[in-house]
C-alpha cells in the first residue's frame, strides 16, 4: 500500500462510524506521520458525536471531546489523500459527486482489507448494536494498520 498523507473516513452524516473509525486508528501505531480525520456525506450543521458513539470510545479507553461533524468537501480530495468509506454506495456517491475523486484513492474500508461484510450502521439501535460496530470497526482497523504499515518496509 502506498504511503498516505492524510486517511479520511466517511459515513452518512459524520457522527457515529467516520468518528469511531478514526479514533481507533488514531491509537494504532502507524510507521510514518499521516492525518486522520472523518468526515460526513451530508452534514448540514456541525453535530457532536453520536451519544452512543462516545459512551462506546470512552469504555473503550478512548475519549474524542468536542468531535463535532464535518463535510465531506472538494479540497479532501488531493492525490495523496485516501478516502474510507463504511458502505459501497458511500463510495459510489463520492465518485459520482466530487469531481475530484477520480484522482483519489477512495476505497470501501472493509473491501480494502479483504473483509467480505461492510461496517453496518448503528443509528438508532441499542448501545450494544454500537459496541458490536466497535468491535467490527477495530478488527477492520487493525487489518487496515498492517497493510499501511507492510508499505513501508
């Protein structure tokens, strides 16, 4: 895999997996320096996280405060940039909306790792639904971590 200045995760609106997923990488350790950021497909105000979402991090030892939304804009999209999606249709409107993403590595997160099932999403499910997308999410992420860090040796 191909260093990376900056790894961007999206989901719907920014607020439950996008979030989850760049707090899990942020504490992995990646081999070179790379951003990490999340982003929403339609944010149409900044929000903070998902409740849920923050009650999962923070049983998890990780604490995200004052993360609040932000959308997925045009400028995200540079060559050394790479694009995480939790869905295939994430994908595919990013490729379809953004005129730039032709030259950007946008990739579904759980494809890009070998995993057959896409992160499903947790809205408006029970704090459990959101620790199982955790689960998921971490297992995914820990994957996505040895291939980053395969690249480079």
């Amino acid at each position: 895999m191909k260093q990376y200045d900056k790894i961007i995760f999206v989901c719907e609106n920014g607020t439950a997996r996008a979030p989850m997923a760049e707090a899990i990488l942020k504490e992995y350790r990646i081999k070179y320096p790379v951003e990490i950021e999340s982003r929403g497909l339609v944010v149409l105000f900044p929000e903070p996280l998902n409740q849920k979402v923050e009650a999962v991090l923070i049983s998890n030892g990780i604490n995200l405060e004052q993360k609040m939304s932000r959308q997925l804009l045009e400028e995200d999209l540079q060559p050394r940039h790479l694009v995480l999606t939790m869905e295939k249709v994430q994908k595919e409107k990013i490729l379809e909306e953004y005129a730039s993403a032709s030259t950007v590595d946008v990739e579904v997160l759980t494809e890009l790792v070998g995993d057959e099932l896409e992160i499903l999403n947790p809205y408006g499910g029970t704090l459990q639904s959101y620790g199982l997308c955790y689960e998921t999410l971490n297992k995914t992420i820990h994957k996505l971590v040895k291939l980053i860090n395969q690249g480079e040796e």
